[in-house]
C-alpha cells in the first residue's frame, strides 16, 4: 500500500513523500533522489523491496516534483535540505532508517549521516561522489549559473517523471535534461547542485561510524568507480559492490542487482 503524503518544512516548504507499507518489523527505507529527478527514480526499487516487506518512504526533494518550488536563493541551502529529511521521519515517526542516496541523493545521504548519524541504521550510497564538481572550479562558472538561477522561471508544470522499465537510461541524455528542467526549473537544477555538491566531504567521511554499503557500476562516467573506491576505503565499516556493465543510473537499469 502507498500512501501519499505532504509536510512542511522548518522553514515553511511543502515537502511531498511517499510511503510503502509493509506488515513486517523489517528497518524502514528511506529513499533520496538525485538532482532533477524525483521520487519515482526508485519506484521500481521500492516496489521489490515491497514484495519482500519491507516498508520504505521516498521523497522529492524541495525544488523537485510535488514538492515546493522556492523563489529564494536562501531556500536552497544545504542544511536546509539536510533538515527536510528529518522533518520527513519526524512525520512519520521514525526513530532510525536505512538511508539510500543516489547520485546527489547520495552525496545528501552522506551529509545527513554526518549531522544526524544517531537516525541512521545504516547507509547505501549508490552512483556517489564525495569531492566537489570541477565544474564549480572553472573561472566565472559560479557567477554564470548564479546569474541563470537569478533569471530562471519557476517550473512550467511541476510533476514526476516517467521512467519506463524496459529502457536503457544512458548517463546523460540531452532530452531528459531538458525535460527535468522543464518541470522542476533551472534555478532548483543549478541551485540544489551547487549546494549539496559543491563542498568537499572526504576529509569528513571517517566520521561515519554506521554500517555503509557502497555501490557503483564500473561503466559510471558520471561518478567513476575510483570515486566509489575512494569512499569506501575512508568509511570504517563500509563495503563495496560493484556491477559489471552498470553505468550512472543503476537503480532504473540494474534494479535487480
């Protein structure tokens, strides 16, 4: 059974979620999209897991989806981001999840763990990164896209996206780009990215101390596997998997895996 929910934030955004409700005492799931994405990324993920009980909640991240489409530059800031999710498990009353990031969903995944590890059971960083994007380090780059975001209209109609089953997602597709930008808006594109990946997390990573499984397909040009390796290697008690032919996006492509 899912259940579609709504909750505001700290600081007063609407924050969509979703949850699936399995009958056991199984740890729940909590799911964490990448930037332009939304919650359906993982529905052919959650809907496996389901089928095995256990329960799991996923969310659109503020600027994406169902959820609230801020104007303020203020809004995108990454402790906000942080706190949505803990708003999200305070709504439902959870006291510890199984955190699973994808992407930049990740890279929040492992900001979340750092600042609120005492929720987390344990944590599945999949497709992720831990350094700053280089484009960020490319001279005027930053007032560019801040200059875009300042322009940026909201989004023209804000919904999920489709993502059908019996297709290979390629690591970047120009269309789909287009299409996420369309409906959340270049301002929660830009500014989601430049908060959540613009700062440097590898020095932080020994910090974790909950059990991490670390994912990556060795096909990944988005985030190679050395990045994957890199993570594993600072996070004490983490393991690594890597999917042979996996490329970017594994939860679409390589679900039963």
């Amino acid at each position: 059974m899912i259940i579609k929910k709504n909750v505001k934030s700290k600081d007063d955004v609407n924050l969509y979620y979703e949850v699936c409700i399995a009958n056991t005492t199984h740890p729940v799931l909590f799911f964490v999209h990448g930037v332009g994405g939304d919650l359906e990324a993982w529905q052919y993920v959650r809907d496996g897991l389901l089928a095995k009980g256990f329960s799991s909640i996923a969310m659109d991240l503020r600027g994406h989806g169902k959820s609230g489409h801020p104007y303020s530059r203020k809004k995108y800031e990454l402790n906000n981001f942080i706190e949505d999710a803990i708003t999200v498990m305070g709504s439902e009353k959870i006291n510890k999840v199984i955190l699973v990031g994808h992407s930049l969903g990740a890279v929040l995944a492992t900001h979340i763990a750092l600042h609120h590890q005492e929720k987390i059971e344990k944590l599945v960083l999949i497709s992720s990164s831990c350094f700053p994007s280089p484009y960020f380090k490319t001279p005027g780059m930053l007032v560019f896209l801040d200059t875009l975001a300042l322009l940026s209209p909201p989004p023209l109609y804000a919904k999920h996206s489709v993502y059908p089953i019996n297709k290979h997602h390629k690591d970047i597709e120009w269309f789909g780009l287009m299409r996420t930008i369309v409906r959340n808006s270049l301002k929660s594109y830009i500014l989601s990215s430049r908060e959540i990946l613009g700062s440097n997390i590898a020095m932080s990573l020994p910090k974790i101390k909950v059990p991490t499984l670390i994912i990556s397909g060795n096909k990944d040009t988005v985030s190679p596997t050395r990045i994957s390796e890199y993570i594993h290697s600072q996070i004490p008690q983490s393991q690594l998997k890597i999917i042979a032919g996996a490329n970017h996006v594994v939860i679409l492509n390589n679900v039963d895996e």
